[in-house]
C-alpha cells in the first residue's frame, strides 16, 4: 500500500462502521461472494457487487423463512437461537411477517397490507406528516440547538407509522419507548429489545382486540391498517390474530429505523457536501422540488439507511458469482457495496442529486422490495426540505469525526447528530 493511500478498516470494526465503503470497495475487487463470520458468531455469504445483488435478490432459491438455515457444523437450524432476526420475535409469536416467508403466504399478505401503501393513500397522509415534521421543529427551533436524531429523524416516523397503524395518540409515547430500546441494538440492557418486542406483542393483541369489538360493518373513510387487516380477516381473507399482530409489529419495526436512518444520514450527507446542500436550498426556494425528488434517491444510493438487505437463506445448492452456496447457508445481500459499485454508477463515491441513472438497490428489489418505500420517501422528502428551509444556517456542533455511528448489522445510522443554527421564534 501505498504512504498516500487510505487504510482499509477490517470488517466490522469500529472504524469500520464510520465508513465502510473502502472496505466494501475492496471486497468487490477481489472477493465479491465472501463466506464471512459475522460479529454474532454465524457464518454467512456477503455479496458486494451490484449485478450479483441484484440477481440474489430476485432469486427464488433464497428463502426468506428462517427455517431453511442450516448450520454447517451441526446441519441443525440456528434460527432458535437468536442469532439471525429480531430479538424476541419467535417467543412472541411474530414471525410470520413479510421478512420471514415466502410465496404463497408472503403474496397473499404482502396483498392486503399495500392497500395501505397505494400512491392516493400516501398522498392523503402527506399533510400529516408536514404537520408532524413542524411540531417536532418547533418543539427545539427557539433553542438554537438540537439532536437531530433525538429530537427530530427518531420521534417523526414513530408517530406517523403509529398514525396510520391506529395506534391511539395517549399510547404513541410508550411505542417510542419501546422503538428507542430496539433501535439501540447492544447500547441498551441485556435482553431489552426481546422484552420491548414482548411488551408490544401484549399491546398489539389488546389493539386489535379493541378495535375488532369496535369495526363498523362497513369501511370508513381513512381507516387506519389494523382495522383494515381485522377486516381482511373476518372476510375470507383468512388472516390470524397472530398473522395481523406480526404484520402490524414488522411495519412498525421496518418502518420507522429505516426512515430514522434515511433523515439521519441524509441531513449529515448535505451538511457535509455544502454545495449539493445549497444547491437543494436554492432550489426550494424557487419552489422546484424536482431536485428535491432525485436527491432523496441520491440519499439513499450514495448513504443509505439499509446496509445489508435482511437474511435469505439457499433452500438448496446454487451459484453465485462462481462461488458454491451450499443449501441452508445465509446469504446476505450488500446494498451499500452494491450501490457504490463503478460498474454502475458513474463516480459511485461522489454525490450528486440530480443524478438521473440511479437505479439504486436502497429499498431492495424483486418481490420483497420495501412495502413502504412511498411513505418513506414522503416523510424524508418532508423532513428533508422542512429543515433547510426552516433553519437554514443548519450546521453541524461537532466536528464530523466525533460523531457515532450503530452497531449493528443491517441498519447504518448515526447514534447522535447533534447541530446548531440561528434560533426560530414560532
């Protein structure tokens, strides 16, 4: 190596998680398809390069069900053990969400919760999340100073996915609690995420209980999720207690880390390349948000707020990339390797937001691509012009070096970003 060359971080470590694209650089160049031992201790395939990520996302060789992982050590499931999903989610009878099966179960569900997900639907939602996305500003814009994450990327999504879910407003605090335990990882008390998983599966069968004692014969008009999901279920749909709690509990789950970690990055992202930031400024401004548009997409290509796609594994022997995956092993697709990829982005490590070609795997691909990548976008693109318009001398209180990134394996998101500006008077 070379004096002038940067150091590659080793995988997983701690400088790693501060940027891991040198790293995943590497990982294309020699070794694309990599059997890899992961920081729980289980084996895995890690792929990096785009045209191969995309291809094992779309295959149907490779399960989403966490039944097919097999450990090649002792050919039993490892599944049971914690090591791959969500903490706590098999004693709380959740697994059967959209992250843990396949077709025909994943087609059938995956058809009655995206009535939710329609274009008119998340359009209708729109002056909710603008209203969110200025309470939240005013609650620190007179301060002159914030924890972007605290006060503002982790609080908007929670509120909004428990909105639309039906969640009651007097209850959204202890659904924030339990979200800020899990999206911790291994910041919080041994065995927190499995319990706030438990305390919100008790929650979510009292909800439902609730809201089936009260269902109108008839839909009504902006009927929240979960009493469309009961509905579904009392209509032929054949959908459980147990199938409608996991649903409502992954699209919590998935929904709002995500979108966490898309504002989070996003806002750190311009903060650091001042002439994209000003560029998007000036195009508000004159009311075009057609920047605004493609920049979210740059966002999620160039930083985005998935880092590995969520577990598959081979229900039986295929080739990827030349490489043997043996049947029962678990691949995991890349996604932040993939789309810094030079074979398909044109300078893959600069970011540019008007990028038009920008075909990024940010939100997955094939028939698991991310249910609720609108309202995701909805509520960045919200976030995202509300804050630079809003306070627009944002800038970072600490040097970029300072700042924390998760741990974590398939989530990418800063711990804290904490910024300052001129205080707001509502």
């Amino acid at each position: 190596m070379r004096h002038d060359e940067p150091r590659v971080p080793e995988l997983f470590s701690w400088e790693f998680a501060s940027n891991p694209y040198l790293t995943y650089a590497q990982m294309r160049e020699t070794e694309p398809v990599r059997w890899t031992r992961l920081p729980s201790g289980v084996d895995a395939w890690l792929v990096t390069r785009y045209d191969l990520a995309r291809q094992a996302l779309a295959d149907s060789r490779l399960s989403k069900n966490p039944d097919h992982h097999m450990t090649r050590t002792s050919g039993e499931p490892a599944h049971a053990k914690g090591k791959t999903g969500i903490p706590g989610e098999r004693k709380a009878e959740l697994m059967t969400h959209l992250l843990n099966i396949d077709p025909p179960d994943h087609t059938r569900l995956r058809r009655l919760v995206s009535k939710a997900f329609t274009p008119r639907r998340v359009a209708e939602f729109a002056p909710r999340v603008q209203e969110l996305t200025d309470d939240l500003i005013d609650r620190f814009a007179a301060r002159g100073s914030a924890d972007l994450i605290h006060d503002f990327a982790f609080p908007l999504p929670i509120y909004a996915i428990c909105d639309l879910l039906g969640v009651p407003r007097e209850d959204q605090d202890d659904f924030r609690d339990w979200a800020g335990m899990m999206i911790r990882h291994g910041g919080g008390p041994r065995g927190g995420v499995a319990r706030s998983v438990k305390k919100m599966r008790g929650y979510l069968a009292e909800l439902i209980h609730r809201k089936r004692e009260a269902l109108t014969p008839a839909p009504v008009p902006g009927e929240d999720l979960i009493s469309g999901l009961i509905r579904a279920s009392d209509h032929g749909e054949h959908l459980t207690e147990n199938e409608a709690a996991a649903m409502a509990f992954i699209l919590l789950f998935a929904g709002f880390e995500t979108t966490v970690n898309l504002i989070g990055n996003g806002t750190y992202a311009l903060l650091t390349h001042p002439g994209q930031r000003h560029r998007l400024q000036d195009s508000l401004a004159a009311g075009d948000r057609a920047l605004l548009e493609t920049g979210v997409e740059e966002l999620l290509r160039y930083d985005g707020p998935v880092e590995l796609a969520t577990w598959r594994f081979a229900t039986r022997p295929l080739s990827i990339g030349g490489q043997d995956i043996a049947a029962g092993d678990p691949v995991l697709v890349v996604l932040a390797a993939a789309d810094r990829d030079p074979e398909r982005f044109t300078e893959p490590d600069t970011l540019d937001l008007s990028r038009r070609d920008n075909q990024h795997l940010g939100y997955g691909h094939g028939i698991h691509y991310c249910l609720g990548a609108p309202l995701a976008r909805l509520e960045g693109q919200t976030a995202l012009a509300t804050l630079l318009t809003r306070l627009p001398d944002l800038r970072l209180a600490v040097e970029a070096e300072e700042l924390r990134w998760r741990g974590g394996l398939i989530m990418r998101g800063l711990r804290t970003l904490p910024v300052e500006f001129t205080p707001v008077e509502r």
